[in-house]
C-alpha cells in the first residue's frame, strides 16, 4: 500500500506540475490571470489529498467538500493533460512541417491566451458532459435462455443486477436512493449486486440513510452480494456488516438454493489472496452446499478474471462487474485489451457471462467512456 501511495503521488504531482507549467506559459503576457490561475489551481490540486487527511482525522463537511471538489479536479486533470500532449505533440510537428497559420505566431502572448481558453474549455466541457452522462442511469435488458429445468416450478426470473455502486461520501444516498428506486420499478423476483457496493466510510448519519436505501429495495427471494476489491480496501468486516445491516446477503466462497429453484454462488475477490487468504475452487463451493447439480447454477463474481474456471465447473451464467468498462476515455480503449470481456454478454460453451460497466463511478464522478446501467436479466429456464 505504501508503494502504491508512493507512485500514485508521485504520478499526481507530475501530472499537475506539467499542467501549472503550460497554464503559466501561456498566460505570460498577462500577469492578474496567471496567478488566479496558479491560485485556484494550486487549491484544487491540494483539496483532494487534504480532504482525505481531514475524513481521516475527523470527518465533517469541510472534508466532505473538499473530496467531492477533489474529485471532479481529478477528471479535469485527466482531460488537460491529454489535451496539453495532443498541443505539445502539435507544436512538434509543427516545428519540422509549417503548418500552422502565419499569423498564429505573430504574437506569443494573445495566442498563449487563446490556447488556454481552448484546452480550458474543452476540458470543463467534457468533465461537465461526463457528470451529466454519470448521473443518468441507463436501464439495460438481456434475455438469457438457460437449458436445465429450475426447481419449484419455476419457469422464468427476473434479475435486477447493479454492480459497482461505489458508496461513499462522492456516492452518497441520494444516488443510491435513485438506483433503489429504478431496480424496484422492474419488479425484480432477485437483486444482484456483484460488489463494490461499499467504497469508503461516511458520516454516522450519512451511513444509517445508506442502510435505509438498501432496506427499501423489494425482491422475493432476496437480495445477494459478493465483496469486490473496495469492500477490502474499506475494512472487509465492516462493510460487510454495513451491508447486512441493509438486508444483503454477502456470499464468500459459499451457495445457496434460491426458492428451491436454482443454486446461487458467490465467490471472494482476488483481493483476498493479497490478506493470505484462500479463494476457493467453484466445485468446493458447490459441493459444499450439496446441491442437486441438475439444477440451473448462477454464480456473482466481482472481477471477470479466468473465466474458463466457471466454465469448466458447469456454471450457467456468471454475473461480474469490476471493470467499469474504462469508466473514462480514452481509459475504455485500453480497458477493452486487458479483460477478454470488459463489458456486455460472452458465451463460452455452455456458460453464459455478463460483465456489468456499473451503475456508479470510482474517483471522479465522472464517465465519459461508459455508460452507467442497471441490467435487468430475463432468465427462461427449460
């Protein structure tokens, strides 16, 4: 964690000081907007670090808004960058091909200005379209046709499925009380919620409206979950304890039987094996319930990695989600050559998985590579 810390930091302070070195070139001929400029810049770069320092020693509103305002910096900063490089790349090739516009270097000082405005705008406007784009949850439905006869007399289920919710104090209650809302609308007979539901401690009173979101939500046979990477990264116990208190059911290495119909089984993340912990094989976790192996099997596993595992142990349909599907552009483009499914519906013989891109965001509350969704899942069995 320290190492981490370390180059993340690092990484941090090396992106902000090439953006206040470009910012403070191309205001040189203007001496009042360079130090605003260097002012509120010099503000936001530090409001996030100092936010999480103060939630640490005493969490209060102060440090609630400098995070939040930290946040949407983060974005802004990701986007400035990229654009400054796209700039810098120019004014390379530039330098060998003349092709900028005469007049364009006539005078340094008024076209410093104008690329700020430019690369300043352009950057608050896809931060302000991304956050827009993040807080319109979009309803996705897929139909998946399973060929093993469920228990009960059960002939169809309809899943309500949010994965990577993110709570905390950028995810606060009244995001979660949408998404509440949404998934009821479905009238789902099960709700899904493939982890990182928790993502960081929040204020008392903040954490009880949480819990009294995830009590409103109505499903029949249940609502299940299995802990992503952040539930660890929280306080595994914790949170865990924060989700029961919700009426969530947290598997760990564990299945039950749903209604007396299908098998449901919940892995532990990967990040268990960095506490030296053991992630157990899917047939143990079978075989420890006991269940009829005739009956259909759906298992919740927050990261989609090895996939083959699942497919190997005769699951019918992994649900996952973890990956955002890059969550910002052009982080999406790499995202996609990393996971063999970062996002949507795959077949693998007679498994069937759907990776979800989430319904909430991790950092900036921000996504201007995906789209957040909630995913209703119409499962025929036959």
């Amino acid at each position: 964690m320290l190492v981490f810390l370390f180059v993340a930091l690092g990484i941090y302070g090396l992106t902000n000081f090439y953006i206040l070195r470009r910012g403070w070139q191309a205001l040189a001929g203007y001496p009042s907007p360079r130090t605003a400029f260097l002012a509120v810049f010099g503000l936001l770069i530090l409001a996030y670090p100092l936010g999480r320092v103060m939630n640490g020693a005493s969490r209060g509103v102060v440090s609630d808004v400098l995070i939040r305002s930290g946040s949407f910096y983060m974005a802004l900063m990701f986007h400035l960058f990229l654009l400054l490089v796209v700039v810098d790349l120019l004014r390379l090739a530039n330098a060998f091909m003349k092709f900028f516009p005469k007049g364009f270097a006539a005078d340094p000082h008024k076209t410093g200005l104008i690329v700020f405005i430019a690369v300043m705008g352009i950057g608050l406007g896809v931060v302000a379209g991304g956050y827009v784009n993040a807080l319109h949850l979009r309803l996705r439905t897929i139909e998946i046709a399973i060929d093993k006869p469920a228990g009960a007399g059960l002939r169809n289920l309809n899943i309500a499925m949010a994965s990577d919710i993110h709570l905390g104090t950028v995810m606060g209650s009244r995001r979660l009380e949408r998404i509440v809302g949404r998934m009821n609308a479905l009238e789902p007979d099960i709700v899904l919620l493939p982890g990182d539901i928790v993502d960081e401690s929040v204020s008392r009173a903040e954490e009880e409206k949480m819990i009294s979101c995830l009590r409103g939500i109505k499903a029949p046979l249940g609502i299940f979950s299995v802990p992503g990477n952040h539930e660890y990264y929280g306080g595994l116990e914790k949170n865990l304890e924060y989700l029961r208190r919700g009426g969530v059911r947290v598997l760990q290495d564990e299945a039950v039987l749903v209604g007396g119909a299908f098998v449901l089984a919940g892995r532990k993340d990967p990040t268990v094996l960095r506490y030296q912990e053991r992630r157990m094989p899917i047939p143990e976790i079978l075989e420890k319930l006991g269940a009829d192996p005739k009956l259909p099997i759906i298992q919740l596993d927050h990261q989609p990695v090895r996939l083959i595992e699942a497919e190997e142990a005769g699951i019918d349909l992994q649900l996952s989600g973890h990956t955002h599907a890059g969550q910002l552009f052009p982080l999406n483009l790499l995202n996609k050559r990393i996971w063999e499914k970062h996002w949507g519906y795959l077949r693998k013989g007679k498994t069937q998985f759907y990776i979800s891109c989430g319904v909430g965001t991790w950092g900036p509350p921000v996504r201007t590579g995906s789209i957040p969704e909630i995913v209703r899942i119409k499962i025929s069995f036959h």
